[in-house]
C-alpha cells in the first residue's frame, strides 16, 4: 500500500515539473515571436544617404547608427516600440513599428539656427556661412538679468570668453577672449554700429540690440592687428515701421554679506597676546613686560583700556546698496525713413560707503533712403554723462584691505563720548576719528572710514560722445559704396 502512494506520488511530481517545462518553453516562445530585428535607410531630404544617423528605441538604451550608406538596424522588444531618428542640424522624427519589418525615414534640415544673421565686421552673414569662430548672444539673453554697464551681458553667454568684474560702481568688466596674448594689453576691440572703440562703459545696456563676439585671427583680416584680442560687435536698436513708446525701470539692494569670518575679535588678541607671553618665557624673570594696550603681562589676564572699542571694520566701510536704472524709448518709421531715440538714467551705490555713480544717456540713430532706394544716409548717435567717485579693491590701501585685514579692531571708529585719550601725537578729543597713533602697538593701517568720508566729494565728471554718420550708395544688386564719418569716442572730464 505505502509503495502504491509513492508510486502516484512521484507521478504528480513528474507531471508538475513536466508542466513548468512546457510554461517557460512557450513563454520563451512567446517573446522570442515578439522580439524582432527592424531595418532601413535614412536619407536627407534632397540629399541622398545620412551616415551617423541615431536610432533609437523611444524610452530605452537601444540604439544604432547608420553606416556610411545610411543604412541600418535595431532590434525592438515589441511591434509597440517607437524608432526615433536624429541628427544634428536635422528635424528629429519618430515612427511606430507595428507590423513593418523595413522603416525608411527622410530627415529634413532644420535652418532655424543656420539662417540666424551674425554681423562679422563689414556685412552680416548667415551662421552656415560661416567659417570662423564667432558667438552671438541672442536679444533675449541681453536683458535676462539687470547689469550696469555692456561688457557684463557677456558674462556666461558665450563660450571662451571670460568676463570679470570688481565690483566698482558703474566699472566696466575685464573681458579676456581666448584668454591672454600678451604680458601688456589684453583687452579686446569693441565695434559699435561701426564705429572702433576700447571703452564701452559709457553705453546703456537697454539699447544694445545684439552682440557678436569673432574670437579667431580671421578677424584682423578686418580690423588689423587691433583685432588681435578678439573683437566684440555691438550692435544697437533701430527703428522699424510704425510708432513704438517704451518705458522700463529696475530697483535692487546690494547685500555686502557678513564678510570675514576667521578674524580675531579684540578679547581674542589680547588673549593671544597673553598666550604668546606664557609660551616664549616672557615672564619667567617675575619681571615681564608692560604692554601699552593691555598692562602687565604678570596680571592673570589682559586688562583693556576704558577706550577699547570691538570694532568690525568690514561692516564699518560697507552697508546695503540701492542700484536703480529707468529707460525710456520712442521708434518708428515707414517704408523710407525709420528712427530711434532712447534716454536711460542709472544710479549705483557701492557695497563700500560713499562709492557711487550715476550716469544719463541719450541714444538717436535715423536713416533716410531716396532715389528709389539707391541712396541711403543716417547717423548714430550716443551722448553719455556720468559722476562717480570708486575705489581700488586690489591695492594696499584699498579699503577692503586696510579695513578687515590691517586694522586692528580695539580701535574705535571715533572716540567715544566722555574720553580724552593723549596720543602718541596729539591729544584725541571726543568724536576724533580713531588711529594708531593713539599708543604704540597698533601698527600702521589708516582709519577706512575716515579715509572714504574725507574723500567723498572727490567726484569724477566726464561727458562722452560716439558716433558716426554715413552714406550709403547701391550702385548694383549686391554692390555698394559706403563712406563713413566716426567719432570714435570723444571723452570730455568735468
């Protein structure tokens, strides 16, 4: 009986794993029959087989290249796959499988990016005619973020091109294109509607219309050995048909930050003081020494005097900065005539106190074309007045430098109230301003403070003009004779 049982219970066993085997042999089968290879060629519309072709299984890793015939192949899971066919400078499609077996796709170009107009020096040129290594910055990107002067909408626009700033109120940026040449200048040439210039920071951002950046030599085959840092082509708004009234304006706050943060208050130097006695055996004669700040270095502790004042002096010269622009624009024009005018107002405070600029432009550009459109004549026009009064961050006496980084901070900024204090000159009052003179051991720095309060109405004054006018003859289809009269930047100081 017990080997009856046995008997039928191996049976079942054997029929069970005899079932598994069938299951997984038809499931194999099963996707074995959905799996399948495709094959094709891509061309291009009008111009036969596109090697280097990507295609790829929409919302997988599988892909293929087409061969130098266009050819290719690919295999996909199931007929629901989804090929995608792209390229560079060619419109990306898509087509489903289902029961096809041989998928052909025609690319067509996509000239969007190709048909862009660069102005490269004498003419503008489509992007696929160009040869040379030249970046545009698009209209759009100009005026993404407010910025003070022009060299500054190139910052992280253009690949190559390294803009700097330092900060200064109304300063213009250090623009390095294809990095330094030289050991003397370096800087590169600004083109501004045709007229050469080194200095653009007298230019409001708001009328710049486009900016080309031509990096390679190519470009001193126009503009000589002045192109020899690289040139920077600005071009500025025109007119167009129809009247155009414009008005935009901006209003910010500089944050100056905390600044430093590793500088030892004034407990903290004179208990490092103290600890500079103990470690270089200072008192091991039971005599030590009478410091002039702190007293006698056998006292247990520093003692500081009724003057000491716990200065930051990074929060001393800086303080929140307002920053506010307003722009006002009028265009327009008809078939024969067109015209623009703009006015901008900026005003800048420094992170430093008493740093400032303020600066009023006034733009005019016009042209008139007669003789049935053979002649053309107009004139661009920029006027700029600014007053300013920066500072140097770079220098030894800058007052970054001398402030956080030279000066002590036992220091007051003035004297306090109620406290005369004979110094090693002359005697502080009350409301002086506070120095190293007052004893000995505070080394040379300057007071920062009084050094920008004293030297706050030393403004600077300049009234710039830049411009040209010019006639323009088309004598055949393609052919013109231009003459051109420039001011290329006439800087008057006040």
């Amino acid at each position: 009986m017990f080997k009856k049982r046995l008997t039928m219970q191996i049976s079942k066993n054997v029929r069970r794993i005899a079932l598994f085997l069938l299951s997984m042999v038809l499931s194999s089968s099963i996707i074995f029959a959905q799996e399948k290879t495709i094959t094709g060629k891509v061309t291009g519309q009008g111009e036969g087989p596109l090697p280097g072709v990507n295609v790829t299984v929409q919302g997988t890793t599988v892909g293929a290249i087409t061969d130098v015939n266009g050819a290719y192949s690919i295999k996909v899971p199931n007929q629901a796959a989804v090929l995608t066919f792209s390229s560079i400078g060619y419109a990306t499609k898509q087509a489903a499988v289902g029961t096809q077996n041989v998928i052909d796709m025609v690319l067509t170009a996509e000239t969007t990016a190709l048909n862009e107009v660069v102005v490269t020096g004498y003419t503008t040129q489509r992007r696929r005619d160009l040869t040379g290594a030249v970046a545009t910055v698009a209209p759009a990107e100009l005026t993404a973020v407010p910025v003070a002067n022009v060299s500054n909408q190139l910052q992280g626009r253009t690949a190559g091109v390294d803009v700097v700033g330092n900060g200064q109120p109304g300063s213009t940026s250090t623009v390095r294109i294809r990095g330094y040449g030289s050991f003397q200048d370096n800087d590169p040439l600004y083109i501004v509607d045709g007229v050469p210039t080194q200095d653009i920071s007298s230019m409001n951002p708001n009328d710049v219309e486009s900016l080309s950046v031509l990096k390679d030599a190519g470009a001193a085959s126009i503009y000589g050995s002045r192109a020899s840092n690289g040139v920077i082509i600005v071009t500025t708004k025109k007119g167009g048909k129809g009247t155009k009234v414009t008005y935009d304006m901006y209003y910010g706050t500089q944050d100056p930050g905390a600044g430093p943060k590793a500088i030892a208050n004034t407990q903290q130097m004179a208990d490092l003081q103290w600890l500079v006695y103990k470690n270089d055996g200072t008192n091991n004669d039971g005599i030590g020494v009478l410091n002039p700040l702190y007293g006698s270095s056998l006292n247990a502790t520093p003692t500081l005097p009724s003057w000491a004042a716990n200065t930051n002096w990074y929060k001393a010269i800086t303080h929140n900065a307002p920053i506010m622009n307003h722009d006002v624009t009028f265009s327009g024009g008809g078939d024969k005539a067109k015209f623009f005018g703009g006015f901008g107002y900026f005003t800048q405070d420094g992170i430093v106190i008493y740093t400032h600029e303020d600066k009023f432009t006034a733009r005019f550009n016009s042209d008139y074309t007669f003789l049935k459109d053979h002649v053309k004549i107009g004139e661009n026009v920029t006027l700029a007045y600014r007053n300013n009064l920066g500072v140097s961050n770079l220098g030894e006496g800058s007052p970054i430098s001398m402030g956080p980084y030279r000066e002590q901070p036992i220091i007051p900024v003035t004297i306090p109230a109620g406290e005369t204090i004979t110094g090693l000159s002359h005697v502080y009052q009350p409301g002086d301003w506070g120095g190293t003179g007052i004893v000995n051991g505070l080394g040379n720095a300057t007071n920062p403070v009084a050094n920008l309060t004293r030297s706050k109405d030393n403004k600077y004054h300049d009234i710039r003009v830049i411009g040209n006018a010019f006639l323009d003859v088309k004598i055949l289809d393609g052919l013109n004779f231009r003459s051109t009269m420039e001011a290329p930047g006439m800087t008057v100081g006040v």
